[in-house]
C-alpha cells in the first residue's frame, strides 16, 4: 500500500514554506479558522489531480510555486508553476527522474503509473477524485442516487464493462432508430420531389426524338456536300468534255500525222544507223590509217635484224675481252710477284726492263677496261632494242587482229570490195600484204 511520508509547500496560497512528515495511518492537522489547513488539501489535488487551475493559487508576490510529496515506495513528485513554466518533476521508486511538460489539464501518464492515484468515473460522465474527501462531505456514495451508487460498485468489482456496452447498445438503437426516422422522412420527401419530375419520362422521349432527328440532318447533310461536289464535278466533266470535242476537231488528221510520225521515227532511226556506221568507217579508216604507218615502220626491220647480228658479234668480242681481262688479272698478280722478287735482287736494268713490260701491260689494260664499258653500254642498248622488238611484235599482232576484226564486221574488203569472212580472212590479208 503506497501512502504520502512527506508534504513541502512553497508559495501556495497562504503558506510560504511549508513542510509535513506524515506517518503511516491517521494524521490530524488542527489549527484556527484560515489558518492554511484546506490550503494543504488543494496543494495535494493540485499535484494528484491537476486541479484547480495554478492562476488562482500562487501566493501574493510570489513568481514561483511549487508543491513536492514524497511517498513510502521512494517515489517524488513535484508539482512547479511560474510565468515561464508548468511542470511535473518524477523521480520513480526505482531512481529514474523525469520531467513532463505541455500537458494541459490532464496528468501525465507517468505520474498515474507511479502513484496509482486519479479521477474515476462513478456512473457518468463526470470523473471524481475518491482518494480525497472534502470538508462537510457525507460518507462515500451515500448520498449519491442508487444508479451510482450500482454503477460505481460495478466499477469497483470490475462488471462496470457489461452497463457499459448495455449503455452504449441503447445510446445505439436510440441513435439508429432517430436515423431510420430521418431517413425515411427523408425518403417521403424524396419521392413526393420525384412526382414533380414524372413529366421528364416525355422529356426523356422527345430527347431521344430529337437527338435521332439531329443525327439524320448530320448525315443528310454530310451527303448533301457530298452531292454538291459530285455535282460541281459533273459540270466540271461536262465544260471538259466540251473542250476536247472542240479539240478533237482540230486533230481529225490525227491519222496521218501518225503515219507521217512512223515514217520519220523509222528515218531516224535509219539515220542514227547509218550515222553510227559512218562513225565505224571513220574509226575503220583511222586504224588502216594507224596500221599502214605501223607497217611503214616494220619495213626497217631489215636493218634491225643486221644491228642485231653486229651486237651479237660484239658479244662475242666481249666474251674474248673478258677471257683476256682475266689473263690481264693473272698478268698482274705475276707482275706484283716480279716486283717483289726484283726488291730482292735489286737489279736496275732488270727493274727497267720489267717497268716498261708493266707500262705496255697496263696500258693494255686501260684498254681493256674502255672495251669492257663499251661492251657493258652496247649490251644496254641490245637489251632496249629487243624490248623495243618486242612492243613492235605485240603492236603488229594487236594491229593484225584488229584488222581482222574490222574486216570481218565490215563483211567485205574496203580496197577490192571482195566478201571476207572469218575463214578467208587470214589469206585475204596475206595477199594484201
């Protein structure tokens, strides 16, 4: 069981610092008339039940007050009020301190957990505070009406939840029996409106009448445009037509304009014919032209033929040359040996002898080695001429096969007018030739 050992009042109401230490069972506070003891009782309701309100209750001067009760558990509660603060300071049974603002009328929750003291309802709606008798109060339930005093037993005992819910189910029916009324009043309201609006089922028709009658102008308009424009076309076609007849007189020798028009297609063509055989003539003859000068040139080949025996002779030459630039080599090795084997003797007639053997063997030899470039330069042009013998050949064989191919398209041999087909062809050209 949780009771109060400690009750410390500061600047509430008449008492500046007040302090209590209660004992377990009866406390008796005695005292003349306003002498603070009902004060002690509001300082103990002021921190249990938040009530009344801290305006009223503050001592005269004073800026601050505060109410602090301990409780045989440990448990500290205080209550502080001043201009700048409203608050609960908890310190629980276990040590644990809390500071609770911004609760307005209510207790904070925190403070009910630890003291197990607050305001319980006692068959209505108004909570009362029963830890606390006031002064000239009859005894407990007594002298409230037998409803509370059965509602606040059956709180007391724990069946206050079956009135409860029995309570709440008639506040219930009441409530949905007052809504079924209005809703059907509601309703006779409604369909007594509704008669009213019968005539909107004729309404109702004579829209849908409507509504099909603008449709079909929609559609008959629609085919009226498009009747206008068949018809502007139709006078368009007619004006048209008018016009060709007009036209078609003027064109009655149509017929011969396209028999003449045959005529000429067919000379033009002719012509293009004709002309693109006068452009192979043309080409024909430039290539005879081309040919002719070709063979005119083949006529020297005679004379290429002895300039080709003359190098092949000068090769021959050359290869001597080279058997006696080699023995020329060999003569020098020897000389150089006889030089030094003069070095040993030292024999001057001998050495002068010997020197003018060398000057006659050298002086053969740059004789030799102008033969050898003249060879080397005559070897260069033999291999020149014998491209240029070669470009002659494929030229002749490249001439001679066109010659032929222009023979054979032409049919015929421009110079004696005999047929040449591709079988007559060659003898034809080698009796020309």
């Amino acid at each position: 069981m949780i009771y109060i050992t400690s009750i410390e009042i500061k600047n509430f109401q008449s008492h500046e610092n007040t302090k209590l230490d209660l004992h377990r069972g009866l406390n008796v506070i005695v005292g003349r008339s306003d002498s603070g003891k009902t004060a002690i009782l509001r300082a103990i309701k002021w921190v249990f039940y938040n009530d009344p309100p801290p305006g009223n209750l503050i001592r005269n001067g004073a800026k601050e007050m505060s109410v602090r009760i301990e409780f045989n558990t440990g448990a500290i509660v205080t209550r502080l009020w001043n201009s700048k603060e409203n608050k609960y300071i908890l310190v629980k049974s276990n040590g644990e301190k809390i500071v609770l603002e911004k609760f307005n009328r209510a207790v904070p929750f925190e403070i009910i957990q630890e003291i197990n003291i607050q305001k319980v309802e006692l068959g209505s709606t108004v909570k009362n505070g029963i830890n606390i008798a006031e002064q000239l109060d009859g005894p407990f339930l007594l002298t409230e009406s037998s409803s509370t005093r059965a509602s606040a037993i059956g709180r007391l005992i724990g069946v206050n939840f079956i009135d409860d819910a029995l309570r709440d189910v008639i506040k219930d029916n009441k409530n949905n029996s007052k809504k079924i009324k209005e809703a059907e009043l509601e309703k006779e309201i409604l369909e007594k409106d509704l008669e009213s609006f019968d005539y909107l089922k004729d309404e109702e028709k004579k829209l849908n009448f409507i509504k099909k009658c603008r449709d079909a102008i929609l559609n008959y308009t629609v085919q009226l445009d498009k009747l206008k424009q068949l018809s502007s076309s139709k006078l368009n076609i007619k004006e048209e037509i008018i016009y060709l007849e007009k036209n078609l007189k003027e064109y009655e020798n149509i017929s011969e304009l396209e028999q003449k028009f045959e005529r000429l297609s067919r000379n033009i063509e002719m012509l293009k014919y004709y002309s693109k055989l006068s452009n192979n003539l043309k080409s024909n003859r430039n290539d005879i032209l081309t040919t002719e000068e070709q063979v005119l040139k083949l006529k020297h080949i005679d004379g290429i033929y002895d300039k080709l025996l003359n190098l092949t002779n000068i090769v021959a030459n050359f290869n001597n040359l080279s058997s006696l630039n080699q023995s020329l080599k060999d003569n020098e090795v020897r000389i150089g040996r006889g030089i030094e084997y003069l070095k040993i003797f030292k024999n001057i007639e001998f050495n002068i002898s010997l020197t003018l053997e060398l000057e006659n063997n050298l002086n053969l030899y740059s004789q030799l080695l102008i033969v050898k470039e003249n060879l080397n330069n005559i070897n260069s042009k033999i291999t020149s001429l014998n491209a240029e013998i070669d470009d002659i050949y494929k030229n002749i064989l490249n001439l001679s096969e066109e010659y032929e191919r222009i023979f054979i398209e032409l049919g015929y041999c421009p110079l004696c007018h005999s047929k040449i087909d591709s079988s007559s062809i060659k003898e034809h050209l080698r009796g020309e030739i």
